[in-house]
C-alpha cells in the first residue's frame, strides 16, 4: 500500500473517531474542564514522566551490557530523549526506536542488527510490565466492558506475548533460520542474527541482569499509571487509584496500534470508552487523554533541543564519545 493511501486511510479514522467523540460531549463544557485544570499537579506529572525516562536509561545500560556495549548515563539520556522526541511525530509510538538504535550504531560502529535489537529487548520487558500489572488487577478488581472481563483481554494478550517471543527467540527456531539464510547465501545477515542471538543468550543466562530489567521496567510501569493519576486528580476525577492500573495499560497498548495519525482519535476514544464505565463524562475523559499528550509532549521537549544542537551526524557522535556532562 503506497504511503499517501495510507495517510489518507489513518486520516480518515482519526477524523470519524474525533467525530463520534465531538457528537457525544458538550464544547462549552469541554472548555470548562480544559480551563479547571491545575497546572502545578500537571507539571509535577510532567516531572515524573522525564524521571521514568532516565529510569529506562539504566534498564537499556543493563541490556547494552549484555552485548557487551559499554555506554555512558549522559549519552544514553541524550539518545534516549531524542528517540522520545520522535515518537511524537512518528506512527505507533515506537519510531523513535529507530533513531536510538542508529546513533547507538554509529557511536559504538555496531550493526544496526544489534543496537535495534537492545531497543526491542527493552521495548519486550516494558510490554511484559504492562500486561502484568493489568492483568493482576483485574484478577483483583473484576471490571466489565460492554459484558466482557478485562481481565480476559489481558490473559489472552500475556499468551500472544509469550507466544511472540518463543517463537522470535526459541533456540530452534533460530537454528533453522540459520540454516535457511545460508542456503540463500545470506552469510551476511546470517553473521548478524548470530551476534542478535548471542546477546540474547548472554542475556537470558545473566538472570541478575533479567532481574533488574524486569523490575525496572516495573518501576517504570506502575510510575506511567501514576502520571496519568496526577493528570486525573488535575481534573478532578475522583476515581481509585487502582481504576488507573486497568485502565491506563489499556490505553498504552491501544496507542501502539498505527491506525490513527499519531494515535490522536484512538487514544480520546479508548479513554472514553474506559472511563465512561466508571461514571466520567465524555469531557472530562477527553480532557484526560489531552493530558495524556500533553505531559508526554513536554517531557519529550529536551529531545527536541538535544536533537537541534547535535542534528548533523558528526557532531553527535563526538558527543556520545566525550565524558558524561549532561
């Protein structure tokens, strides 16, 4: 499909999503709830959200490591925003991996087979995170939506993960892969999949260093849930606390789904379609996904400066390799 088609096509659902949203809410109390938001619980959100960001630098320092790429905090941090700050233009959220993975490339003169690879790594343990906190409270606080448990959506997504990664990193599989690639004659990226493989198995044998990425990316989780209850109490919304720990993974999985233009419609649906269950108002919950945004947009700003000062490719790369001065 040629990409102004499908331009054309996630326009199309961004707009008839936006539409059904604006024929159920009232835009003078839309503007009303807009206005009443404290701004002081929003920039506190806005805080936490870079601090979740620098916590996912360390989690991609212990990955690195196990593919035997020594990095710096600094470097990382300034790689790590810029990618932030590209995912607000680029679909599905994880654009900006691509761009992390390319710097990283070019600094430590790695393929991009493997420096992708760390950003996917990492990218795996924040989804194993996300579905396991949803899923563990809503075994603990059953809720239904139009008669059907989230806690089924979450058991029947953690089995399509585990599904996933057997079949991405089975042993097996790889070897017949292997075997495949050299039979094309495809040395070349065969030569690349054995060093993927090889990290990934350093990594998995490094149970310390599973340990600490899966308790980071559980750090980092549970904190995105409470940026959204900060946002949440900016409004008003006097929901507990573990409505936000269902709900809000929901919203985080949705968003990755490329059908909308950057996720603007599908994410004020998916939040209205949520927290209308528990009472909120179309205003109110639409107002909470322009927070959602917004908190995310200003946490990602210092990637846009970092990106404007360091653009040129030679001029980043002397970066990452000078001494941590951030």
């Amino acid at each position: 499909m040629r990409k102004g088609t499908k331009l054309a096509l996630k326009l199309g659902v961004t707009l008839l999503l936006l539409g059904i949203l604006a024929l159920e809410m009232d835009l003078k109390k839309l503007l009303a709830v807009i206005s009443s938001v404290d701004p002081t619980l929003v920039l506190l959100a806005t805080a936490l959200q870079m601090f979740i960001i620098l916590l996912a630098v360390v989690r991609w320092q212990v990955i690195l490591e196990n593919f035997q790429m020594t990095a710096g905090f600094s470097p990382l941090t300034k790689i790590m925003f810029i990618g932030q700050f590209f995912n607000l233009f680029l679909p599905s959220g994880i654009g900006g991996d691509f761009f992390r993975a390319y710097y990283l490339s070019k600094s430590h003169h790695r393929g991009m087979s493997t420096t992708l690879t760390t950003t996917l790594v990492e990218r795996s343990a924040g989804l194993f995170a996300l579905l396991f906190i949803g899923c563990l409270f809503a075994a603990l606080h059953r809720i239904m939506i139009e008669g059907f448990s989230l806690l089924y959506l979450f058991i029947g997504l953690l089995i399509a993960y585990f599904a996933a990664n057997v079949a991405l990193f089975h042993s097996w599989i790889h070897k017949r892969l292997t075997r495949l690639l050299t039979r094309f004659g495809l040395k070349n990226v065969e030569g690349k999949l054995e060093l993927v493989s090889e990290g990934l198995t350093t990594l998995r044998r490094n149970k310390k260093a599973v340990a600490n990425c899966l308790l980071l990316s559980g750090a980092i989780q549970f904190l995105a849930v409470v940026v959204m209850w900060l946002a949440a109490l900016a409004i008003g919304i006097p929901a507990p606390f573990y409505i936000f720990l269902i709900f809000i993974p929901i919203v985080n999985l949705t968003i990755m789904i490329p059908i909308t233009i950057n996720g603007f419609g599908l994410r004020e649906y998916v939040y209205f379609l949520l927290f209308s269950q528990i009472g909120v108002e179309p205003e109110v919950a639409v107002t909470l996904s322009f927070l959602n945004f917004l908190i995310v947009t200003l946490s990602s700003l210092p990637g846009g400066i970092a990106y404007s000062m360091y653009k040129k490719e030679e001029n980043f790369d002397a970066i990452l390799t000078k001494p941590e001065t951030l």
